[in-house]
C-alpha cells in the first residue's frame, strides 16, 4: 500500500522575509486550492499556480472560493488574507496581518500616545496637502481651519470646471438617494477609498482605530489617511459622474465600479503604503515596498505566463 505523502509545514526561518515579498495578490471569480506549497486559481480560462511564499497579501474579491487546505497553506507561509469588494474598494474582513512582528503597530501606538509626537505626525499629512508651505508651527485649530478653507476651494474649482452646481456637502446615512447626485458620488467614493485604505492598513499590521486626526472612532486612522487623497481623486471623479449622470441612475453602483477602475493599476495602494511608512517615521531597513502582482479575473488577460489556458480562450 502507498504511503501517504506529507508535505512538511514552513518553519519560521524557512519563510522569505516580508521585505522580500511584500506582494498584493488580487482573485475574484475564481477557486482557490492547493497543490503542494502552492496555491492553484481556477477560472474560467484555466488554472495559475503561484507559490505562496511570494504572496504578502492575498485580496478576495466577489465570487472567490478558497479551500481549507489553501487557507492553511496561507497561514503556515504568514500570508496576510483579507475579504473585499471589486479591486479592493471595501472592506469586510481579515485574516493575520502581513508581518509577525508588531513593530508598526508598537510605533504608531507610540506616536499617537504623546502630544508632541501626535501633532508632529499630523503636521506631516497636512504637509503633504499643502506642498510648500510651512505648517510645522501651525496649531491643530489653524491647520483644520486651512484644511478646510482648501477644500472648500477644492469643491469650488472643480464645480466650475464640471458646470456642477454645488452648495455644500451633505451625506445622511439613512437617505443616500435624496442627496444631490455629486453629493451622492462623493459617498460612494469615499467609502471605496476608505475600502482600500482599511486593507492596506490592516496587511502592515496597524490599528484602523489610532488616529491621529480623527479620533474616537474605530476608523479613525481610515479616515485620517484617505483624506490625503480625497482632493485629486474622489472630488473630481464625482463631480465628473454628477456631470454625466442623472439622479434616476445608480449613482452609487456607477461610483463604485469607476474607483474600482481608478485604483485597479496598484499605483494608489503602493502610495499609500510609502505614505503610512513615511508618516510613521519607519527606518529604511525596516521598509516595506509593495510589489502589486498583476491581477487575475474573468475580464482581463492580466497574467501573462504560468497560466494553463483552455482551446479558443
């Protein structure tokens, strides 16, 4: 009779270093097993094996199946999975994070615990809105005060630029469909950049809850860090839908799938983490840079080799 095989489980000193494979993997519409040390993906043109030593983050998107035997291959390699909407735009949940140590949560704990190391850090993400200028004596009053009066701005030009009316912003949670169409947008987007923003985050093992800004929230750090992007991405899309679209179409379904496209490449994702390192004041040796696999599904031929592909695909 023959033996059964036994594959032996990844020892800690065996397993690449997270700086080696610091690697987004993104599925949806496909079955995820497992052959050996790697996991298989399955769809409808036909079947990649990737190692999953090389995976950092494996994002599952709608319509994903995985194994048990997978998932166990995931967290015997330390791979970081998290469950979200089309290319990352939400959020439901998430398995371990990226790195076994705690290094980065230990260091933002760190600096939002102090008075003197909290404003510094908030300094810095208003910094980076207003290049140029000098705010490292600014209070956090006057800071919001200038955060505001640019967005404001920010609103304005865009109005005008789009032929948009706007008055002001407006977001009821329980009447979604009886704000202004633009109004409507910037929800729907918003919500899908705090998606992606929330993942990322949860992968390099940080607290969604520590902001810096906001605070008293369990996304406070969510928010802090999406509003660094809000001005040149989620306000022009939006009033880019409000000035194509009707308040009789989905506004909501339509935002969705044109963030999903904005932030399909990678490029926001690998931002954000140079951003999150930069603001938490992480040492070079100790730096992570994201490496975004190319992106398998069912619309797109994104992986160009290692894929098995059926007659007339």
């Amino acid at each position: 009779m023959d033996k059964k095989i036994s594959i032996k489980k990844t020892e800690i000193n065996e397993l690449p270093r997270v700086s080696d494979r610091a690697s987004f993997l993104y599925i949806e519409h496909a079955k995820i097993s497992r052959k050996d040390s790697a996991l298989t993906v399955l769809d409808n043109r036909g079947t990649v094996r990737i190692p999953a030593a090389m995976i950092g983050v494996l994002l599952l998107g709608p319509g994903t199946e995985i194994s048990h035997r997978a998932v166990e291959l995931i967290g015997d390699t330390g791979t970081s999975m998290v469950w979200v909407g089309e290319r990352g735009v939400r959020h439901y949940a998430h398995g371990r994070a990226l790195t076994h140590s705690t290094r980065f949560l230990v260091k933002q704990a760190k600096l939002v615990s102090n008075t003197r190391t909290r404003i510094e850090v908030a300094r810095k993400m208003y910094a980076m809105r207003f290049p140029g200028e000098d705010v490292s004596k600014l209070t956090m009053k006057q800071l919001r005060g200038r955060e505001g009066a640019r967005i404001r701005s920010v609103y304005r030009n865009y109005s005008k630029e789009y032929d948009v009316f706007w008055d002001k912003r407006e977001y009821n949670v329980d009447d979604f469909a009886g704000g202004s169409v633009v109004n409507q947008a910037l929800s729907a987007t918003n919500v899908a950049l705090y998606g992606l923003v929330y993942s990322i985050i949860v992968a390099l093992g940080m607290s969604a809850g520590l902001g810096f800004v906001h605070t008293g929230h369990d996304l406070s750090f969510v928010y802090d860090i999406a509003d660094l992007y809000k001005a040149d991405l989620t306000i022009p899309l939006s009033f880019e839908i409000a000035a194509k679209y009707e308040k009789t179409d989905d506004i909501g379904k339509i935002s969705r799938l044109k963030m999903r496209d904005k932030i399909a490449d990678g490029k926001l994702s690998q931002k954000i983490v140079r951003d999150l390192q930069y603001l938490m004041d992480i040492e070079d040796d100790e730096k992570i840079e994201l490496d975004v696999l190319r992106l398998w599904d069912n619309k797109e031929e994104n992986i160009s080799h290692g894929i098995s592909y059926k007659e007339g695909d």
